[in-house]
C-alpha cells in the first residue's frame, strides 16, 4: 500500500512486480551505506510518517541501493523529540521531523518550520531555496554537526477545534487550548492558557474538557484523529502555521563519507518529496474535509478583530526572540525582509487570482 | 553562472570546484546514454530556460553521468513549436515546454498547462501527483511515443499589458490583444481581437500600436523583455493562466531503454525541477516587481465585471473543448471534478490565510 502509493505518486508507469525487484546494470553492486532514519511521527501516520517512508524508499532507489535506510517510527528507537539529539551524535544518520521542536537549541530554529502570519508553503520554499533561507539553516545546524534539508510541507493548517463558538477576544480568556510553540505564546498573551500535550493525548483531553480547543494538523490529520467527535466548532485559518516545512537531519560526518553522487541523490530525494508531501495534503485535505462536513461540526472563520490582535501580538513575539542569539536575529532579518518583499507579489498573483476565481 | 546558481539552488555546500570536477567511487563509468534536449524557449532564458538546463544538470549528476544531456534553446536544433514532434520521432530523447502548445494535437493537452479560472500551482500538482492527472497525461501522450512529466511551473502569471485603461467590458471591445490559446478563445468572445506572436516579437508590436496589449509571464519575464516601456498599464490577476506547469517530455523508447534506477532518476529530477522552477519565480518576480513600480507604470487590478464575465465564457469554452474527443472529455471530467473539490479547501487554507495575513 505504502509503497504501491509512493510508486503512483512519482507517475512511474512500471509494473509493481518489476519495482519490487529491481534488475539493472547496476544490480550486482553490494550496499554501500546502512543507513537509519528515526522520525517524530507514528509509523505510516498519513502524510507525515509516510512522506518518511517515501523519502527512505526514494533514495534507497535513486541510488540503486547503494544507501539502504531504514526507518524508525517514533518510541521505536527514541523519543518524537529526540531526534535532533540523536541524529546530532550520529546514533541515525537521518531524521524526519519538525524545525520549531528545536527551539531550545535555539530560538532561530522555529523559523524553518513556520511562524504565525508568516509565509506560506509556495513562498516558504522560494525563501529556503532562493532566498537565503537555507543558507542560514545549514549555518545554524552545522554548529550541531546536521545538515538541514527542506523534506515536506503539510500546506496552510487550520486554527483548531473549540467546544463553543468564538466570537470575540473576550472568549478567548482564560481558553484552555492545546497550541505549542510561537502559536501558544501568543495565544498566552492575548489572554488564552496555551496547554502543551502530545499527539495521542489530544482526543481524551478535548472530551473530557480538560482542554476547551485543541489545533492539530488540517483536516487529513484531524479525521484520523476523530477531533470532529470531541469538539463542534472547527475554525480557520491556521494563522498560527501558514506552510509548515517538514526537515529532513543529516549528520553531517555521515554525509561527508557519501561520494558526490550520492550527496546529491540525498538532497534530490528531499526536495522530491518536499513537493510530494504538499501534493499529498492537498489531495487528501478537501475529502477529508467533504467527511467532515458530512459530520455534526461547525466550521467558521475567525472574527477579523481576534486576527488583527493575534497578528500584532506574533509581530511583538517575534521581535522578543530574534534578540536571544546573534543567528536567530540574523534568521529574522533574512526572513522578515522576505515577506516584506514577496508579499506584494503574492497579494497580486494568488491571492487576488483565488479572490476572483 | 547558471550552473553555480543550479548549484545554489540545491543547497549544497560542497565548493564549486569540485562539483565540475566529479570524482565518486562511481567516476570511473562511462556515459551510456548520449541524450539532447530540446527546448521551446532561448537558451538560458530566465526561469524556464534555466530551468531546463538545471534539470539537465540534475540528471546528470544524478547519474553519476551515466546519462549526459546536451540542451538546445530554441532554433538550434529545431523551432520551439516542434518540440512534441521531435521528442516523439526520437529526434531528441528529452523536450522542455508547455503542454497548450499541443492542442492541435488534442484539446486535452491544455489541461495539462494551465487552464482559465483553474487551478493554481499548488493545486495543480495535488492534481497531477494524487488526484489522477498525471496517469491521464501519460495516456494522452502515450499515443504519440512520449512520456510526459512536470518539470517547472511559472506560479500565477500577470493579466496582461495595456496601452489604456480597463474599466469595463467596452474597453475589450476590439481590442487587439497578444494572448494565445484558451485566454485568447475567451477574450474573443468578450469582444476582443486575440493576435498570435512569437516572444520575440511582442515588445515592437506594442511600442509601434500594432497591437493594444499583450500578457507575457510576470514580472520576472517581463522585466526582462523591457514590456514596461511599451505599455503603461500592467493588470493583475492573471486569470487565464493561475499557475502553468512546466513539461518534459520523454521518448517513450529511449525511457524504456533505461534500467530502472536510471528511469527514477529522470523522474525525480522533474519532480525537483518542477518545485525548484517555482521557487524561483517566486523569489524573482517580487524583486521584478519592485523595479518595474519604480517605472512609470500604473499596476492595477481588472474591474470585477470583467472578471465574471471571462469566468462565465471560460466555463463555456472548457465545456465546449470537451466534446472534442474521448481522452479530452476523460481530462475534462478529472480536472473539474478536482477543482470542485478541492476549492472548498483552497477557500479555507490558502485564500482565507492570506486575506487576513
């Protein structure tokens, strides 16, 4: 399934059976690497944990099984947010998770994953890539012997699941809401009480009301986790994750014994599936949220007067953080000059186009 | 230059010196396959020239050279409108262009670029990878010996350049206009007199009046054909292209001569090219777009009337091109139907994010 899906979504034309048994001129050449992949998501988890699988089976291809990977779900080998560690010491030589769980190494790393009322997935790319953004990713990781490499986007996520209806700040007091990172510390000053839980505790939280909301991925994600049966109103936008780039960790030492082919099969692969995983989401996305319609939920905008204070509090978070660290400040100035600069652009193209269309 | 900045691109950080000079355990092999790539557009054109030569580039490093690509700009070896032609005969092995261009050979090639009041590129490529667009792709093509494959997108295009202002639909009213294929069909029956004209030779046909107006690409290529300084009024959104893909074309026989990793290695390449094209665009063309408002020109969005009115003849027109033949009713029916659903979709995520951004 997983592979026969991956398969598909490189448009290759070949039979299954002949992929599973790969015979080229090359077949006889012994692997070169064994290579591990620890992950921060559940084996297989939609999107995600199979955009890992893709990239582990794309390089092992690519490179004719010279590199072999194989991969680890998370709790299999260590901890979901272990992996920066882990990779870093070289105990797997690859991980696949997310940059804004790293923020304790430095506040900078959030900006490679996504920053409230930042860029989307279409402009976060044209930053990494070239705009400097990845320059500055791999100057920050280096210090940590990794090599970052852009390596999937779920696209714009939704702003959450609420048990009542948001209508003004005023419900936001007080709000017990399960939202991480730079989306939880400006809930937190807005009045909200920012609740940090993992994944698999989410759902038994929201229904007992030990939390009022919760935001988790998009509707592909959401389903699978049954939100729609704990809480009735689904909110938009995801101000807080506008284009979430998903990290591939490479430790570095690992990487330097690759000869340059390889080097670049690694690098091609992740961008490969960078573009793979948003197309996957949004595919997934809209019957996902055809299901969900079909549910007893509620799904409403938020009121313009909670996004305009939302957005001037992430404005001042992100001023606050970019003075922690001489890179950090150096991130934030790369990428706020971005924005600055394709804003107008993309008010001009895709958004006046999705307006009219 | 072009191959530093393909380099860049990548985000590799080996120095350039030893990228020219490939040395791998694997640079003793000799290059079995000597391939040309022909192109419809100049050599080193901006975005889709470089573009091309990138994927070239990629390919071959990828392969260790196993695959050694020489690349034709337009008029070297060939027209750029004989691409299809050539690629499908064997002429060359690889084509680099856009699918509108074949539609004497089916309507449903059209989808497959860019079509009005569709998808944007995000969607596009959902559409492509997992919502059967691709597999109908290679059915439509398969027929003429070729395997097609994403390999760049532009991102929205511009609606256009005016030598007037565009208040309302009795400004379309004879007005000679450069835009081919389905934008050119639909302008025509809002009143306008669509003109057909190679690149090259748009910028005097505007200075001089012999046509009113033109739509090139954006900002990026725009600035680059000095269109600025031609016409005074540069209208957004580029309705009838919102996010055109980029084609290559492989011959059907010469992929199947490939071992399997070699025939991974070419389709990963497109699909790396394809995010890496856009990328680019849309790094450039907010750049572009700064100059060009430094200019004496009025940028300006197309009256709402308008606007309706060319989304009501667009529907029509696809309707009308569907009847056509089977394989373009198949395309047809695929395409909608993924709009329809996925628009649901774009409306709460993309759209509604960056009208509260």
């Amino acid at each position: 399934m997983k592979r026969r899906s991956f398969i598909k979504s490189l448009g290759s034309s070949f039979a299954l059976a002949s992929i599973l048994n790969i015979k080229s001129s090359h077949a006889e050449e012994k692997t070169q690497f064994k290579w591990k992949m620890v992950t921060s998501w559940p084996k297989n988890f939609p999107g995600l944990g199979v955009g890992a699988e893709n990239l582990a089976n794309l390089i092992n291809i690519l490179s004719n099984n010279r590199i072999k990977i194989k991969v680890f779900g998370s709790n299999e080998l260590i901890p979901p947010l272990e992996v920066f560690d882990f990779v870093s010491k070289g105990g797997a030589e690859l991980g696949h998770s997310g940059a804004y769980y790293w923020k304790g190494k430095s506040p900078g790393c959030q900006f490679f994953s996504s920053v409230p009322f930042g860029l989307n997935a279409q402009e976060m790319n044209a930053w990494l890539y070239y705009g400097g953004g990845l320059k500055l990713w791999e100057k920050l990781y280096g210090a940590f012997n990794l090599i970052p490499r852009p390596a999937g986007n779920t696209g714009a996520q939704m702003g959450g699941w609420f048990n009542k209806e948001i209508k003004s700040l005023s419900d936001l007091q007080g709000l017990k809401m399960r939202i991480p990172g730079l989306g939880g510390e400006v809930l937190s000053r807005a009045g909200g009480v920012p609740v940090t839980l993992a994944g698999s505790e989410i759902f038994t939280a929201l229904q007992t009301g030990t939390i009022d909301a919760t935001e988790w991925v998009g509707p592909y994600n959401d389903r699978a986790f049954g939100l729609y049966k704990a809480a009735k109103y689904y909110y938009f936008p995801g101000w807080h994750e506008p284009g979430p780039t998903i990290e591939c960790l490479i430790n570095k030492t690992a990487y330097n014994t690759l000869p340059q082919d390889l080097q670049f099969i690694v690098d091609t692969a992740c961008k490969a599936i960078n573009i793979d995983m948003l197309s996957d989401y949004t595919a997934k996305n809209n019957l996902a949220l055809q299901y969900l319609k079909s549910k007893n939920i509620v799904i409403k905008e938020f009121p313009r007067e909670i996004m305009n204070k939302l957005r001037y509090i992430s404005k001042q978070v992100m001023k606050e953080i970019s003075t922690h660290d001489s890179i950090t400040k150096e991130i934030y100035v790369s990428y706020n000059n971005f924005q600055k600069n394709v804003s107008p652009w993309t008010e001009i193209s895709d958004k006046s186009f999705l307006n009219i269309r």
